[in-house]
C-alpha cells in the first residue's frame, strides 16, 4: 500500500515539475531582451538552411536585388551558449548582408525574444545566390562597446520566378 502511494506521489510530482517546467519555459520565450544574453536569430522559423524568398522577374543574373516576398519573418531566441551576445544592451538588430551599393538595410529591433516579425516587402536583397542575416545588439555600421557579439546566419536567396514550386507556393507557419 504505501508503495502504490509514494509511486503515486513520485508520479503527480514528476508530472507537475513537467508542467511548471514547460510553463516557465513557454513564459521565457516572450521574454524581455537584457544585457550580457546569449541569442541567436531565426529567418522563417529556421537557425540553419535559410531561405529567403526574393521577386525578381526574370533571371536573376547580375548583381540584381529584388524586394523579399510578403509573409516571411525573422525572430530572435535566447540561448545558453548561442553565438550572439546583447553585451550592454538590451535590443538585437537584424538586416541583410550583402547591402545594396549606397544604402543603409532596413533594420528590424527586437526587444523580447521569440516574438517573430514579418520583413517588409521594402527590403530589397540580391535575387539569387548566399548572404547573411545578421543579428547584433549594435545597429548596423554602429560603433559599439565591449562585450557584444554578432549572430551571423547564413541565408540562400531564392527567385520565386525562377525557384522550384516549393519556393512559389511557400507558406509560413
């Protein structure tokens, strides 16, 4: 009998640190940006294998950019250990590299992390080819202070004009 009990007991226990666990973790992934953090920043929802989806009528031959397709997103996520780090401050930038010749990217902020935001379709990235989304507590070209540290992803720009049907009928979950 008190077998049956303290199995009980062990079982409501284990299930109930599950619980709060999965909670507290859920609550954390909204939560505020603060200094000396790890990060790491998320394009549609991935860390690795990115792909950004461009408009670019025709070939994308050249050194032509187009403006990024309408529904896609970028994200911040802390980590324990991630690549980035907030040094002294408490927001993380994104913007994609390379930067068109003669202008300054359009940058996202992030203040909390895990709350995704949808690029606008006015920023423009080079039909085809590789780049990086970088995420930084720094804004771009910014002097900075001691401490923090970019998170570079790569990203695989894709021409929906010319891309496979996935890239063409691509949806965002």
């Amino acid at each position: 009998m008190k077998v049956q009990s303290i199995t009980r007991s062990m079982t409501v226990a284990v299930a109930v640190l599950a619980f709060t666990g999965a909670g507290a973790e859920a609550a954390s992934a909204r939560a505020p940006i603060r200094p000396h953090q790890h990060f790491e920043g998320l394009v549609n929802g991935k860390q690795g294998h990115a792909i950004m989806y461009v408009v670019c009528p025709g070939p994308a031959g050249g050194h032509r950019t187009g403006p990024v397709k309408k529904g896609q997103t970028m994200a911040v996520l802390k980590t324990a250990h991630g690549t980035g780090n907030t040094g002294l401050f408490s927001h993380v930038y994104s913007w994609f590299q390379p930067v068109p010749s003669g202008k300054r990217p359009i940058a996202l902020t992030f203040v909390r992390y895990g709350k995704s935001q949808t690029i606008p379709t006015s920023v423009r990235v080079p039909c085809a080819g590789k780049g990086e989304a970088v995420f930084s507590s720094c804004p771009y070209l910014a002097p900075c202070a001691a401490g923090f540290t970019q998170d570079p992803l790569t990203v695989k720009f894709e021409n929906v004009a010319t891309a496979p049907a996935r890239g063409r009928d691509h949806r965002h979950r």
